[in-house]
C-alpha cells in the first residue's frame, strides 16, 4: 500500500463514527523456529470501519489467515500495534485478552472447530457458559433457529452435514453478540450450494446485527460481496481494491 493510500484510508475511517473497528500499524511477524522460521506479515497497516464488510485474498501463502488470527488476538505480532474499537491489545495480558475476544470478536473457522461430544445446543452454548452469561441454553436454542437448525440442535457434530455444522459454528461465534466477526475460508469446505447459504447467512447477520465482517477468501464472487477488498502477496498489503 503506498504512503498515499494510507493516508487516503485513514483519513475515511477516522471520518467513519465512532472510529475504526478495527487497526493495525506496521504489523510484523514470523513464525517458527530457526531456519525454518518465516516472515509472515511485514509492515501491515489497516484500517476497517464500524460496519464495514472487508474480503482478504491473495495467493495461498500470502499472509491472509495469519492477518485474521492477528486481527482475533490469537497471533501476537512482533512488532506494531492492534487496536479493536479503541482498546489496545497490546496492552492486555492472556487472560484480559481472551475475556476481550469472547466479547467483541466472533470467529468462524475454516475446519469448524466443533467439540465432538457435544451436542449443536452444547457447542453453541459453551462461549456463553464460559463468560458466565444468563440463559446460555436459551439464547443457544435461538441463534441455532435464526441459522435453520432448531430441529437439529440436539445432534452431535458427527450427525451434521458439512453445512450443518458450518451453521452451528457460526451460532457459536455470534452468540456472545460480538461487535467483530471474522470467518475463514467460510466456504472452503462445502459444495457450491451449501455455500452459497452459509454466504447469505453471514451477510445477513451482518446486515441484521451491524457487525463488523472480515473473510478470507479464494471464492472471487464472495469477495464482489464484500465492501471493499484488500490483497495480500507474500506477507504485505499488494493493493485494496473497492468492490
């Protein structure tokens, strides 16, 4: 991204209300030990608005599920800043992150992430259980409807399509009623038909719920859906493109 762009970028969120959603500054980070350590990310800075739907894409490699986990907490760069909705995570230990990110980031997992000997209901309710939130199983019961499987929440993973359990695993991540949701490669794993619904479920929530969406994808036509892309090539921000 040239220093012109930046500056154009920043300039529009700071005029979005409330500030960015979400922003990052001069991110780096390697991975690995060694000679087998790589350099991940390099120099990233980003801003993404309240609201805002954003696609990651880019080349296998490229640097887009390590940007998204970076973006969820779960990566700690080396260097530069994160800041979600004005809380610094830098500054936040392990445990006042992970409260963080139970509250304000929702993430969707390529490889769902299911806890097999759990019921859907189950798996749904745990985050909320977790954070000791009221009424877990009740409002678990109403985000498994609000995704079509009222009648499946009893069953364990293994009982669910590959669709099924998508949907269960966005429940999951929208449960806590989070500000951020993050998903990747939503798609990646399900045939076209059943892709296209998980797409449609995940705007729609988006558009319900005025959270901000953030996907990595290869799928071209989910990327069109998005606000804006932003491209990746070997660790750095090649050029964002408006949808």
């Amino acid at each position: 991204m040239t220093a012109g762009k930046t500056s154009i970028e920043t300039a529009r969120v700071a005029a979005t209300a409330g500030g960015p959603a979400i922003a990052l500054s001069d991110i780096d980070l390697s991975l690995g030990r060694g000679a087998a350590r790589v350099h991940v990310l390099r120099g990233i800075s980003l801003t993404v608005a309240r609201g805002e739907a954003i696609g990651l894409v880019g080349p296998s490699g490229s640097g887009k599920s390590t940007l998204l986990m970076v973006m969820a907490g779960l990566e700690r760069p080396d260097a530069g800043a994160i800041r979600i909705e004005d809380t610094d995570l830098g500054g936040l230990d392990e445990d006042a992150l992970a409260r963080f990110r139970g509250r304000r980031i929702g993430i969707v997992f390529q490889a769902f992430h299911l806890v097999p000997t759990m019921t859907a209901l189950e798996n749904v309710a745990l985050p909320l259980e977790l954070a000791d939130k009221p009424g877990a199983h009740a409002r678990a019961r109403a985000e498994l409807a609000a995704v079509g499987l009222a009648d499946r929440m009893h069953h364990y993973p293994a009982q669910l399509s590959g669709g099924e359990q998508q949907r269960v695993a966005i429940a999951r991540a929208v449960a806590p009623d989070p500000a951020i949701l993050v998903a990747d490669e939503p798609t990646g794993n399900l045939d076209e038909a059943t892709g296209r619904q998980i797409v449609d479920l995940l705007f729609a929530l988006k558009r319900d719920r005025g959270a901000t969406l953030v996907l990595v994808t290869h799928d071209p036509g989910l990327a069109r859906l998005c606000d804006r892309t932003v491209s990746l090539r070997s660790g750095r921000i090649d050029e964002p493109v408006t949808a």
